[in-house]
C-alpha cells in the first residue's frame, strides 16, 4: 500500500533522527519521522542512568574528536556547524539549562533529566510540523536509477526525496536497537566496518573478581599491557562484578582491550594508589602497620585499602591470611606495594551488545561525504548517529556525534529534497 509522500524521510527515533527531522523541517521541507516503538526517544531516556550526559564541555574542536581516534576529523565539518556551544544554547532555548559536573561532563540542570531532553527534541520536531510515525517498522529503502526514492515499512511503501537514516548500533537492543541500518546500507553499496560491541563491561579470568561484586573502586588506575609493552591506561572510577569489572574507565577501555586480545595474550594491571609512588607507599604502610602492631595484618590495612579487597591483595602478595602485623617481613611488604600498585587481572571478553553503550563500527566513513553526511552511493540518502563508523568514550562524546551530524543530515537532505532529485547530495551547502 502506498502511504504519504514527503520530501524527507528520517528512520530512527532517537537522538540523531529527532535533530535530523527538527532541521530538515527548518528548511521548509515536508518530513517524516519513522520509529519501530511506540515512542520516542527510547534509548536517550536511559542514558546517564536517566540523567543524560548531553555532551563533553570542550570547545576546542581538535580537542573534541581527538578521542575518536584517526576518524575522528570526520566530525570536524559538522562540529564547525553544530559544536557543543551551539547544543547548549538549542537546549537551553528550550528549557533544559545545563551544568558541567566532574570530568567536563554537561548534564541537565538538577530536577531535569532524560525525558526533559527527550520533550525538547518533540517540540523541536512540532514547531517544523514533523509527522510522526510511532510502532512502524521499516523494513528497508527504495532506490532507482541510484536515487532514493522512499522506505518499505510494515504498514506499506512511502515516498520521498530524502531519506535520513538513523537507526543507531545494535547495543542495547531492547531499546530498538537491532542493526537494521546496517543492511539496508549494504544493499544499497555501502560498505560497513564491523560492528562490535564498545564501552561495555569486561569479563575476567579471575573469579575474585566475582567475588568483589558491588564494589566501587575511586581514584585508581588500570593499564593495558601486551608482550610487555603498555597499550593504554585510564585513571577514574571502576566497579566489579558478577561476570567481571565495569565502570567507566574499564568501559573506555573495552574498545582496546578487545583489539589487543585478538592480537595475543593481554593483561590489565590495576593500581589501587596512583597517587603515591613505591616509597610513599612504603612509608604509608608502615606508619599504618606501626598503628596496629599487635593485630592481624588485614585489619593493619583497613585504613589504606576497601576492607573487601584486602584478602586479595594478601593472596596476591603471598601472604597468609592469618599474619600478624608483627609478622610481616621486608620482604612480604615489598609484595604487598607490588600488589597494591599492580594487581593483575585478565581480560576474556565482553557481555556484548546487551550491556555495551554504543557500537563501534558502523557505516564506513569512506563512503558518506563529511559535509553534507551525504551517502556517496546513494542520491538523496544521508546517514547520522551511531549508525557511522564513529565511537569516541563515555563522557557525552558520543551524544554530541548525534546532535552534529543529525543537524547536518537534516538541514542538507532538506536542502536537496527542495531543491530538486537532479541535485547531487554532495554539493549542498
């Protein structure tokens, strides 16, 4: 059944496609916005634990895509039009003022959260007349003579000039997200980089690690070492697990550690004082071990380390549980700070999309032109989001990706829509 024409198309509900469709309206185009829930949304609704970490404050553009790696000038064009100076003053327009909290990481101001966010991006969409179709699956593009000309969805065929797609990763797919894009863009010759699972929880070898479940380690250190060579290092905030570690410098880190582990056999290495060198802690030790002379050792470091994880910093060290303060020889101290400021662990994998934040992979960048976010293959097609191959850390990176690259799909495959099929994508402005 042929549903509605529009100028402009844009599959995917979140927040790459409500920025896409708000803009393209903008241009004055007639837009349809294609979601498979039966909301908006679905996704940014639970990013930040609900809060939603909006963006990175960083307005140096270089400084903002360095994280993403060598695609990381990719996003340098859309940045240059839509950067992070320009996302808060769109939300603040609209009701959701912001703060920057620890980490550069800009959230909602107190007492607003996701769904403020998700309200804004509707009434962006309302101001434009977008139509919303909400419990409609797309089930795939309609090209001819290379030229889009529409989507196939459960409830029939649409028409339009443009279409943006916006269907995300595959992480997290009860939200939506199944990869549904990624063949959709195969098929019309896009070549597609992955995908893998990224910023996701860790598996481990170790099962103490199991055995330290809900434990919050802050202000520590974890590095990545293969063939003894250091491949990377975070320092911040990690949680241990029933399958493993988590948190955000090990989730940053997943990307890397899931690299180095095709390559060989890799080990992270976690040190529980970053901040004291091998002789400040020596000497923290001992004034602390004088203190509790005459007690069993692990009560002798419960001013130093989490209670919990001291029975594994003994084991580590080869030390008797049982030891006695008065017991401890130059020797086993010496373990001990190897223990504190190198504890072992070894990495086996990852959970995978359930629990990963974003996808990296995607799209590849090769094939969609930077300026427009044009498709290179495809008259009339645009890409934005997480569906490109472009994955940066947790921190509001990866957000800000969406508002930028969603503007500029937007306003381009507006531009193109209205300005006639013989338009060449790639030279809108």
């Amino acid at each position: 059944m042929q549903l509605e024409k529009f100028d402009v198309i844009v599959v995917g509900g979140g927040p790459a496609g409500m920025m896409a469709a708000g803009k393209a309206a903008e241009t004055g185009a007639s837009v349809a916005l294609v979601e498979k829930n039966d909301r908006l949304g679905v996704k940014l609704a639970i990013t930040g634990k609900g809060r939603c970490n909006l963006t990175h404050m960083e307005k140096d553009p270089l400084k903002l895509v360095d994280p993403f790696g060598r695609n990381g000038r990719f996003l340098l064009s859309s940045l240059s039009r839509f950067g992070v100076e320009d996302t808060l003053e769109f939300f603040r327009s609209r009701g959701v003022a912001t703060k920057v909290e620890r980490g550069s990481r800009v959230f909602p101001e107190t007492g607003l959260n996701s769904e403020d966010v998700v309200n804004a991006l509707s009434d962006f969409m309302f101001e434009g007349k977008v139509k919303i179709f909400t419990a409609t699956t797309a089930r795939g593009l309609t090209v001819s003579d290379g030229k889009i000309t529409g989507i196939v969805t459960d409830r029939g065929t649409m028409s339009a000039s443009s279409v943006i797609v916006t269907t995300g990763g595959m992480s997290y797919p009860g939200t939506g997200s199944t990869g549904d894009g990624y063949s959709w863009a195969k098929d019309t010759g896009h070549r597609i980089v992955g995908p893998e699972p990224a910023i996701c929880p860790v598996k481990t070898e170790e099962t103490w690690c199991s055995e330290l479940q809900g434990l919050t380690l802050r202000n520590v250190s974890l590095s990545l070492w293969r063939g003894g060579k250091r491949v990377s290092d975070r320092f911040g905030e990690m949680l241990f697990t029933h399958f493993g570690i988590s948190g955000p410098i090990v989730m940053d880190m997943a990307k890397e550690i899931g690299a180095s582990l095709t390559k060989g056999p890799s080990t992270l290495f976690l040190d529980l004082k970053p901040a004291l060198d091998k002789g400040k802690l020596n000497a923290r030790i001992l004034r602390d071990l004088e203190a509790h002379r005459r007690e069993l050792l692990k009560n002798g470091l419960k001013d130093l380390l989490p209670r919990a994880i001291i029975p594994v910093i003994m084991e580590a060290a080869g030390i008797p549980a049982e030891t006695r303060v008065d017991e401890v020889t130059k020797e086993q101290r010496k373990d001990l700070i190897e223990a504190v400021k190198s504890l072992p662990i070894t990495p086996t994998g990852f959970l995978g999309y359930r629990w990963s934040v974003i996808t990296s992979g995607g799209v590849s960048l090769k094939d969609v032109d930077p300026k427009t976010m044009a498709s290179k293959k495809t008259a009339g097609l645009f890409f934005a989001g997480e569906i490109l191959d472009l994955d940066g850390p947790t921190g509001g990176y990866n957000l800000q990706v969406c508002w930028s690259t969603g503007y500029v799909a937007g306003n381009e495959a507006g531009l193109y829509a209205k300005g006639g099929s013989e338009k060449n994508p790639s030279s809108a402005s």
